[in-house]
C-alpha cells in the first residue's frame, strides 16, 4: 500500500480518492473548498491538507484531478503547490482533462524537480468514478506507468500508456471528438421519431444493440426522453473539453468540421440556460420550436 495525496474532491475526484483509501492506501486531500475536503474525510477516513504542497509532502504518488490548464497550474506550480512539496523520486498523475501543451509543462517542471509525470485523464462520467470503472488514458514513461498502475487499479475498469507525455490528453481529446458526434446524431435521431409519432423508447430499446448502439443510446436515450437533464457531464465542461480539441486541431492542421459545429450547438443550449445541463441536452435544441 502506498502513502498518496489526491488533489482536487470535484465530481471526479471525490469518488476516485475514496477508491483509493478503500483499497488500502494512506490518502491525504486537499481541495480549495476546506469543508469538502473534511466531508471527504469524514466518510473515508484518511486526513486533509490545508495547501497541495502540504497534502503531497512524504506522498510517493500525488494524483490531480481539477477543471482546466489554469486550476492545474494552481495546484501544482505555484509557490503552494503540490510539486514544491513533493520528495525527488515522487510520481505526478494529472487526471485532469486539459490540453497536450500543460501535460508537457507539468512533465518539465516535474523533471526540474527530480520528479516523474504521467498525463492520464479519465472517461466514464461519474457513474464510472463512483462505481470504480473509469478507462484512464496515459502518457508518460513505461517505468512509470508500471510503477503507479497497480494503484490506478482502485478506481479504473481499464488504462493504458498511450505514448509519450501529452498522448493521454490527446487520447482523451478523440475520445470528446466521438462523443460530440455521437450525441448530436442521438438527438437528431429521438428528435425524429418523436416529429414521426414513433414510440422512440420502443425503437431505442430494438437499435441499441444493433449497429447504431453506444453508451450514449444505452445510458441517456430513457432521460432524453423524459426531458431530463440535471445529472452527468455539464454543457459547460464539454465546451471546455471542445475548446481545447479545436486548438490543438489548429496546430496540428485536423479539420473537425462535425466537432467544430457540434460546439457551437453547445453554445445554443447555453444560451437558453443550459450550462450545467448534461450533454445529452442537444436534443433541447431541436425542440425549441
């Protein structure tokens, strides 16, 4: 068992650090609202940190989870931290989704420090978080990965090493790239039937395991229906999400012209309040006539 910080109790990163202190683990979290942090506590046990620099001091592993580039740099390369608190030889897991440019400087400033890093942000919403079934997607070095996957293993169904550091935020970027398409396509689809006088429940419940079927059909099809939103991944998060896949396409020359559109109908749905709906919430859009 190994003595770990976990940084940043969202959504996410409450579950995956209670995974982490069930299997066993010596689990120290910081999270910038205190009283969070000491709700976590209260149910699992481990202690908290006023400061990241302080949660990762004697941590072999540090793993962070929080909501962009700029939280990430908050909590990892400023003067409190985690990196300035962490011990040589110590290993940063970043499961944050942000772009490919901040895993590579968060991989120099662990290296400056005699530190190692892996990019891995996570896919399988919150369900996959609380039931301990994300699929992590990681860059990095082979010998790190060995050295932490073991630990992954409390909270993930499946992980990989994807490449060099930036693979996994590039991995996880194809993978908001499919899901943007698919949940458009899902909408237009119930959007159909319904203008049809289908029984759409009935037809979704045939497709689904046919060629059309995805998680997205099997998990959100029932509260699409149903005109239900207010769960899973917020509109505001994929816009974010999108944002940083459009400008790596940019760099990198990839024409995104489904995902490029798909991110301007998120912009619909949050003009018409929509922001911490879930994405599933393109079919709104649809039915604003």
């Amino acid at each position: 068992m190994a003595k770990v910080a976990f940084i940043g109790l969202g959504t996410m990163g409450y579950p995956m650090a209670g995974h982490l202190q069930k299997a066993g683990h010596d689990v120290t979290v910081f999270n910038r609202t205190s009283a969070k942090a000491q709700s976590w506590v209260d149910t699992y046990g481990g202690s908290s940190a006023d400061t990241p620099a302080a949660a990762a001091v004697g941590a072999e592993m540090v793993f962070v989870c929080v909501g962009n580039d700029q939280d990430l740099y908050s909590v990892t390369t400023s003067e409190a931290g985690a990196i300035s608190g962490m011990t040589a030889g110590a290993v940063l897991v970043d499961h944050t989704t942000a772009s490919a440019e901040a895993a590579r400087t968060l991989a120099a400033a662990c290296s400056d420090a005699g530190l190692s890093f892996l990019d891995a942000p996570v896919s399988g919403g919150q369900a996959g978080a609380e039931n301990g079934a994300l699929s992590i997607m990681i860059g990095g070095e082979e010998s790190v990965y060995q050295h932490v996957s073991s630990v992954i293993d409390a909270y993930a169904k499946s992980h990989s090493l994807l490449g060099a550091v930036g693979s996994g935020q590039l991995a996880k970027m194809m993978n908001q790239i499919c899901i943007a398409g698919l949940v458009q396509g899902l909408s237009e689809a119930i959007h159909f039937g319904q203008k049809s006088g289908m029984d759409v429940a009935a037809v979704i419940d045939v497709i689904q395991h046919g060629a059309a079927g995805s998680w997205q059909m099997v998990n959100r099809h029932k509260t699409m229906i149903d005109d239900h939103y207010d769960h899973g991944f917020a509109v505001d998060w994929m816009r974010k999400d999108l944002g940083i896949v459009l400008d790596e396409a940019r760099s990198n020359g990839a024409q995104l012209p489904v995902t490029a559109l798909v991110d301007q109908f998120y912009a619909d749905v949050q003009a018409i309040g929509g922001n911490r709906w879930d994405t599933s919430s393109l079919l709104k859009r649809l039915q604003r006539d």
